[in-house]
C-alpha cells in the first residue's frame, strides 16, 4: 500500500490544492493532506482546526483522503505516519526552485522518502492562498478561486464585503481545463520570484 503525503500550510485551502488533492488521490491507496502547524510561531489567518475543517469538507467525496496536523520536520512525520511519498503541486519555474532544494534536503534526511509532483491545472495556475487572502481582505469576491468550506469562513472573517456572487462559479463547474476543478497547489504566483511570500 502507498500512503502518500500532501504538505502545505493550507491557510486557506484553494481552488488548486483540492485539485491536487483530487488527482494524487487517484495516484495512491491513501492520501494524507498534512497542515502545518507551529502554535508557538504562527502567523496564519486560520487556525489548524478551520484549516483541518476546510479540508476535511471538502474532500468529503474522496474516500482515501485524510487530513492531519503536524509539526517539526515533515520528513519526521512521514516516518510516523509509515508514508514513503510526498506530494507537491508545481505551477511556475519559481515554485520549483523551492520545491527542488526541498525535494533534495527531504531525500537527504530520508532517502526512502520520494517526492512526485502534480502540475498545476492551467485553470489554477495563478492562484495561491496569499493572493487569496489579500483579494478577500480588500472586500472582493474569491468564490471563484476557493472551496465552499473555505468561502464560507473567509465570509465570517471578513464580513460581507467578500460577498457570495450568484454568477460565482464553485468547484465542479465547467470551466477551464476540462480537469473538472481545482488545480494545483501551493502559493507563489505567476510570474513572482523569491522575494515573495508563498503562503
Ligand atoms: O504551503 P507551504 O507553506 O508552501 O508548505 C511548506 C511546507 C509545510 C511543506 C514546508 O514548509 C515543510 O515541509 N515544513 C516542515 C519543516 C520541514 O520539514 N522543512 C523542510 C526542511 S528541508
């Protein structure tokens, strides 16, 4: 049995990383979306049990798929966990110059760890949970980029301003790359470079 992990801070859960999710759980017997979390050191918007909420929601049709929280070095958790696969998603160049040095400090720490990645579906390509919170901060509508469980507590803890748009499309419309949903993973944008943040 293949138990694979996905590992991310998750804050919030996007478009592209349920779609990540969806295809690496076609992959494996069992995925694992693993949050990060450091409660001494932690500036995320949500807290690991909205993240947790977020995910578990919306993973709720995939059953293979489970959500954990974990801190330290991920290859510690994997040993825990009896996982041998990490899974990343990769939308740019710039994303892989991160996810190369850690893909290699990984198999470094723990050579029978491998990491696969799942490109970014061109549909999601753009979207990561930094720009998702700036949009929402400033009051704009980011249904279109984000789960209904994530939508739902960027409502409640913005207010209306990021209102629910009744020509918003949620995820499972047709629209895009024909993949169904969300795309890919992680944070740096299109186009960014390493000054900025990821997530
Ligand atoms: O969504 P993110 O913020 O890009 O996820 C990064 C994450 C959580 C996958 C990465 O920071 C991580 O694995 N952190 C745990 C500590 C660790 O193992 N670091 C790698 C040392 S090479």
């Amino acid at each position: 049995m293949v138990h694979a992990v996905y590992p991310g801070s998750f804050d919030p859960l996007h478009n592209g990383h349920v779609d990540v999710i969806r295809r690496a759980s076609r992959l494996f017997d069992r995925l694992t979306v693993a949050i990060l979390h450091n409660p001494l050191k932690s500036s995320a918007l949500f807290g690991i049990d909205d993240r947790l909420a977020m995910v578990r929601e919306s993973t709720r049709g995939m059953a293979n798929v489970d959500a954990d929280a974990f801190e330290g070095l991920l290859v510690d958790y994997m040993r825990s966990r009896g996982a041998s696969v990490i899974v990343k998603g990769l939308r740019v160049i710039s994303d892989f110059e991160y996810e190369l040095q850690m893909a290699h400090l990984n198999r470094q720490m723990n050579p029978d760890v491998e990491t696969l990645f799942v490109m970014t579906a061109t549909r999601w390509s753009f979207v990561s949970s930094t720009r998702v919170k700036e949009i929402a901060k400033y009051g704009a509508d980011v249904a279109k980029l984000v789960p209904p469980a994530t939508q739902r507590r960027i409502v409640d803890r913005f207010g209306a301003a990021a209102i629910r748009r009744d020509d918003a499309l949620r995820v499972g419309d047709a629209e895009g790359d024909g993949e169904g949903d969300a795309a890919d993973e992680d944070e740096r944008p299109v186009g960014v470079g390493e000054g900025d943040v990821r997530s």
